[in-house]
C-alpha cells in the first residue's frame, strides 16, 4: 500500500463557502483516495470483496430456503449471528475508551489518533447491523422495525431500544468523522460546536450501546444463565479491552502501511486501560463463576454444561477452555513491562484477548442461555457451513469499509500536512 | 480518480514541481478507467450473488409486503387479505379454506388445567393439535411437549421429552406443557414490532403476516412455548385442516414465529379446543375463569393448583395439579 503523493492530494486552495457544491465534491474526491493504493492494497480489497460476495450469496441462499440452512433450532434459537453481533457492539463501544483521554483529559497525542477509534466504531456497528439483519426469518419486513411507518413496541421491547441506540451511535459518528475530515479537506478549522457536543453525545452513546445490548439478553428472566445484573458491567469492561485492542492492531497496520510515525503514547495509555478492564472483567468473570457452581442450583446448569459439559454433550467445553487461556494468558502478557514497547508481546496480547473475548460474549455466552432449554433439554448447536460464510462476508464487508474510511483519513491528514509545510524555495 | 476541478496546491505552484503531473495524471485516468472496470465488475458479481433473493416476489406478493398490522386492518381490509390467503392457499397446496376472525366473547377469560394424576403420557393431545394446527409435517411438531417426569421429582432436568416406550412407565408422571397464556406474557414484551400480542380473553396471539422472524420471543418465553417456521410449510393436501382462523391455525409463512392460540377458532365459538378433545383420559380441563360456573373454576376451588415457574412472575392461566 503506498501513500498519496502530496500531488496527488487535490485540495482546494481556498475553502468554498457552499457546501452543498463542496460537500458532494469531497465525497468523490475521497472516494478516489480511498481507493487508490498499491499492488498489496488492490488483492486485500479483492480478497475482502470475494468473502464479502461468498457471504452475500450465503444470506441469499438462506433467506430463499429458510433458516433450516442453519443450525439453528427452536432450543437454540439463536446462533452465530447474535453472538457476532454481540462481540461487535463491543468494538463499537471500546473506541469510546480513545474519545474519553482525548476529550475528557485532553490528551494532545490522543487527540490526533482518536480518528482512528471512531473509524473502528462505524465499521463495527455496521458489522452489528448486518448480524442482525442476516438474523431476520422476514428480512422482507424490514420496514415493520422503523418508527412511523412500521410498529415498533418502545419503550417495552428491548430490542427496539437496540435499534434506536445502534442507528444513533453510526449517525452521532458519521457526523463526527465526516465533519472533521470534511474541515481538513477545506483547510479550515473544525468549529468545535458542530462536533464537540457530539463527542461528548457519543461517550455516553457508547456506554447505552453496550448496556443496551446486554439487557437484551439480562432482561429474560426464564433464562437463568443471562439474567444476572453483572452482564451489562462484564459487556462494558471485556468492549473496553477488545476495542483498544483491536485499535492497537490498526494502528500498528496503518504505521506499517502508511510509513508515517506516530507517538507512542496513545497505544501505552489504551494499554493501561486494557490493564484495568480486563482485571475487572475477570474479576467479574470469577464473581459470577463462583456463585453458579458454589450454589450447585439449576442456575449453574448452563454454566456446567458450558465448562464441563452435561449429561454427555460437550459441544461448547473447547470453545470456553480456548477463551479462558487465550483471556488469562493474554492478560498476563499485557501486564508484561514489554507490553508498553512496539513488539510482539504487545500484539500476541491483543490478538489472544480478542479471540478469547470473542468466544466469552459471542459462543460462549449467547449459546449455553437456550442449552439446557427452557424445559431443560439439551440439545447442542455448532454453526453451519452457511452461518460460517455469513459471519465471513460480514467480516470481510467490516475490514473493507474500514480500510476505506482510514484510507480517507490517511488522505485528507496527509493532505493537510503538505500544505502546512513551509514550500521548498 | 478525481473530477475535482479546483486547482491543487501543486499545481497552482507551476514550476516548482509541476514536472511531477504528467507522471501523476497519466496513470491517474487510466487507474479511474480501472477503478470504473472494477467497480462495474464488482457490482454484477454483488447482483449474481444474491440472485436468490429473486424468489422472494414469486412468494411474497406487493399486497402482502404492504399489508399493515392486524390491528389497524378495517373490516373490508380484512376480507380482501383473507381472500388473498386462501387462494395463495389453493394455488400452493391445492386445497379450498375458509379463512375466519373470531373475535374474543365479551368477559370471558380462558384457562386450562391439567390434571396430571391422570395424565399417562399417549400424547394423543399432540397429534391432535399437529392436525388442527395444520403444522408443519417435515418435522414432527405441535405446540405440545410432554415430559415424562420421575416421581419424586417436579425438577424438569429430570424429566424427558424424547421417550418412546409404551406409557406409562412404572416410577414416571407425564405432563404437558404448552402456551401458558400467561398474565405477563415476557414474549410480548419482548416482541420489536408488536407483531405479538394478548387479547382481551386472555390469549396470546402472533400476526404472522407482520413478524420479522427475530425470535426474541422464543428466547423470552420460559415454557418453550413458542416455534419458528425454519422453512416453508408442508403439509400433504388430505391432511389440511380447511376450517382456518387468522390468528390462529392457517398455515404459516416461512420465518415467523407460531405458538399455542388455545384453538381461538374453536374455543370463541363455544367448542373445545382439539387438545382437551382428543384426551383418552379425562385430564384435561378448559373454561371461563369468570364464569364461576365453569369446569375450570371448579378445579380452582376445589384442587390444589400449581403452576409452572410461579417465580418469573409470569401469572400463568395454565394450572396442574393432583388427584386427592
């Protein structure tokens, strides 16, 4: 992937008053940044672009059959979908974790990289949406879930609540991103009433996300295995670990691609809250551990069936043990001294928190709720082949907005760079 | 790459580096040229891939994607899209229905017990409701599941819904679980689109025409009373019950939810629901809670009742208890 040449980047030289004419012309302009690149940036859009097609033909397939293409049932029915969407509205909600140093304590370095947080944050509410939407029997009646012209059951349903939240939080970052890049582009300065409010709107966004999310699932009470007051705290903590995380990872790609240095500070201080979050995560992880299998109540039978298996069914036993090492030794590794330097200890930590969390909200959460059934049967559940390509494309469509949008960013900052440069004589 | 025909900084600066825009544009035209292939190419592979979702109009006509929620049809709404339905009913499987709406009887308020002192488990109840509800046949359903529990136990972990022996066992106890009909149906709440709701005598109903097929019900009903249709219904034409209400059992659509309606198209005209009808044993029991009169008051008053998972708050109107 190469870097615009400073030619490259077509700026005007003196800012239009006229948005509307301007605006448009910034979209276009950007949309030929953003796809412009080298040889390895053309075969990674390609490769995603594939995927994504794999999975839009998997969605296809499964809304032209029914969902009898899953694995779905009516003891576990939900599946793969539900727990990706669950992992992604944490990645959403963790870039808040680089707006609060950045805004709330004013953290210059911080600052110039929160860009990036937010970038993650509409990448992965898309990712969410479309989680939820491949989840519909009816995606046909889409329309019945928009307020005015279809029903929706607010305040009640919970899941409407999610709605309203996840929609707000990708239109409150759209803005945010598309008005500060959009002010680069001109060469003005960002008017921090257009954007500030928003930032501030956005923490506590983030925040309702997340918790929304989990009353989702807290707020059943026939299923004993969600409905305990410790998920909406354990959602927010492990989001505030694999959302740094996972923007620790693009950083360091976009370093290594864009060749552009960047302050070591930013990933040190989203180390240091990774430091805090996961502790309390696992602390919290143990709390509840403790109190399922201390009282032996029929309470604990998700939980035994999901940590040891039950009656014979062992189906999720790998899955749990793979997060519990990937989360433990992850956690050892951040609290490493190493762990504040560029190296591989950093990235091994990230890597391994973020499969472990994965599997602990998504698997390994979503799952064990329908098993043992409301009736207490045990009917086991795996993804299939097209819950897999779904989940993929749904993926590979995340990775290639994001790469858009930071190729944007990338753009428009090293645009303005080359005009705040002194010009040679 | 760019149409953007504002002048750029580097190119406003002339000579200084303006020997750099032959080798910048050049290939700039041909990488749009290039960018324009692929995008072209990229949007036909999109169109190919989700070439299945062209079966969606084959099923799913305008007037049924625009059809409005159940309780905002007017009378004449409701005759057109009944009409519709039975002969999209006849096209497809080949059978005249009547497609019907009976509304709640004023004041009245169902319940349902059970006796399982006299339950044995033949499940005669599931078949029956199977053939009134017009189920689905690929897989062996109904809106019924009967444990066969251990004596000594009302623990459900201990209990199966999978046996095939003769019944009764020596040391077992059969009980049926279906739609609570609950006071405080969590299903309901649950629902995004209020495509579920509880009418006025009690019973819990799905508009399946407006269902989205989440299954957030599913996962907020503690009795496992609640199916979703994973693929388009089958059901051999010899087999269809023709005698068809709209909120109760004409067939269902692919990917929305179905449960347990106490037969509202029976029981609103004064029948049994099919269930209690095909009982061999007596154990079944249905009526007006506020008739004090009915057969369901009776058990009330004179049996000690119980009801499932008393603990969520749920306040079923479905009751079990024991003989003596």
């Amino acid at each position: 992937m190469t870097m615009p040449s400073s030619a490259d980047a077509h700026h005007p030289q003196t800012t239009t008053n006229d948005p509307l004419r301007s605006y448009p012309k910034f979209l276009w302009w950007g949309l030929g940044e953003s796809t412009n690149g080298g040889l390895g940036f053309y075969v990674w859009m390609i490769v995603l672009t594939a995927i994504s097609l794999v999975g839009a033909n998997a969605w296809a397939n499964q809304v032209a059959q029914g969902m009898i293409v899953t694995n779905m049932t009516d003891h576990v029915s939900w599946g793969l979908y539900i727990a990706n969407f669950t992992f992604c509205v944490g990645l959403a909600a963790g870039g808040v974790m680089m707006v609060i140093p950045a805004y709330l304590y004013d953290d210059e370095e911080m600052h110039r990289v929160v860009i990036v947080g937010e970038a993650v944050a509409i990448a992965a509410i898309v990712m969410a949406t479309l989680s939820v939407v491949v989840d519909l029997g009816r995606p046909d009646r889409f329309w019945h879930l928009v307020p005015i012209i279809g029903r929706v059951n607010w305040p009640v349903s919970m899941l409407t609540w999610d709605v309203i939240v996840l929609n707000g939080y990708l239109i409150i970052n759209l803005h945010i991103v598309g008005y500060l890049l959009y002010m680069r582009y001109l060469g003005r300065k960002p008017n921090p009433s257009w954007y500030v409010p928003f930032v501030f709107l956005s923490i506590v966004w983030a925040i309702s996300i997340h918790t929304v999310t989990a009353f989702l699932y807290c707020g059943l009470g026939g299923r004993p295995f969600w409905n305990t007051a410790l998920l909406a705290p354990r959602f927010l903590a492990s989001a505030f670990v694999s959302g740094p995380a996972f923007i620790i990872l693009v950083m360091r790609i976009l370093r290594i691609t864009t060749g552009r240095e960047t302050a070591p500070g930013p990933a040190r201080t989203l180390i240091q809250i990774i430091r805090v979050a996961m502790t309390i995560n696992l602390v919290m992880l143990a709390s509840e551990l403790f109190t399922l299998f201390y009282t032996g109540s029929s309470h604990g039978a998700s939980a035994e069936y999901l940590y040891f298996g039950s009656h014979g069914h062992t189906g999720l036993v790998p899955w749990i043990w793979t997060a519990v090492v990937c989360n433990l030794v992850g956690t050892g590794l951040f609290f490493m001294p190493e762990a504040l330097e560029r190296g591989t200890i950093r990235i091994a930590a990230c890597v391994l928190c973020i499969v472990g969390i994965w599997i602990e909200k998504g698997m390994g959460l979503i799952i064990p709720g329908f098993i043992p059934s409301t009736l207490h049967e045990i009917v086991e559940y795996s993804p299939s082949l097209v819950e897999w390509k779904v989940t993929a494309g749904i993926w590979a469509f995340g990775f290639l907005l994001l790469t858009v949008l930071l190729k944007l960013i990338v753009a428009v900052f090293t645009g303005e760079e080359s005009r705040a440069k002194p010009q040679p004589p | 790459m760019t149409v953007d025909d504002t002048p750029s900084p580097d190119a406003s600066q002339g000579d200084s580096n303006g020997h750099q825009l032959p080798i910048v544009n050049q290939p700039a035209t041909r990488r749009t040229a290039l960018k324009a292939v692929g995008a072209a190419l990229g949007l036909a592979a999109f169109g190919k891939a989700v070439s299945p979702l062209w079966s969606i109009p084959e099923h799913v006509s305008v007037d049924e994607f625009l059809q409005q929620h159940y309780q905002e049809l007017t009378p004449s709404d409701k005759d057109r899209i009944f009409a519709r339905l039975e002969s999209e009913t006849k096209e497809e499987f080949g059978v005249d229905v009547t497609i019907s709406d009976p509304r709640p009887l004023p004041g009245v308020r169902f319940g349902y017990a059970i006796n399982l002192s006299k339950c044995n488990g033949n499940g005669a109840c599931m078949e029956a409701c199977s053939k009134e509800n017009n189920h689905h046949r690929g897989i062996d359903q109904s809106y019924i599941r009967v444990l066969e529990m251990s004596k000594g136990s009302m623990d459900m972990e201990h209990g199966t819904t999978t046996f095939d022996h003769t019944v009764p066992q020596d040391g077992k106890f059969y009980m049926p679980v279906q739609c609570q009909q609950c006071e405080k149906p969590p299903c309901v709440s649950a629902c995004p689109v209020e495509a579920t709701w509880q009418e006025d005598d009690g019973i819990v109903v799905v508009d399946y025409n407006w269902c989205i097929g989440c299954r957030y019900c599913e996962a907020a009903c503690p009795y496992h009373a609640r199916r979703f249709n994973w693929e388009p219904p089958e059901i051999p034409a010899d087999e269809i019950n023709p005698d068809q209400g709209y909120l109760s059992n004409r067939i269902r659509p692919q990917g929305t939810m179905e449960k347990c309606h106490f037969c509202l198209h029976r029981t609103r005209e004064g029948r049994a629901p099919a269930c209690l009808e095909a009982c061999p044993t007596g154990a079944r029991v249905f009526g007006d809670l506020n008739d004090p009169e009915s057969d369901i008051n009776w058990v009330l008053e004179n049996k000690r009742v119980f009801v499932l998972k008393e603990e969520l708050g749920t306040q079923p109107n479905f009751f079990y208890f024991f003989d003596s």
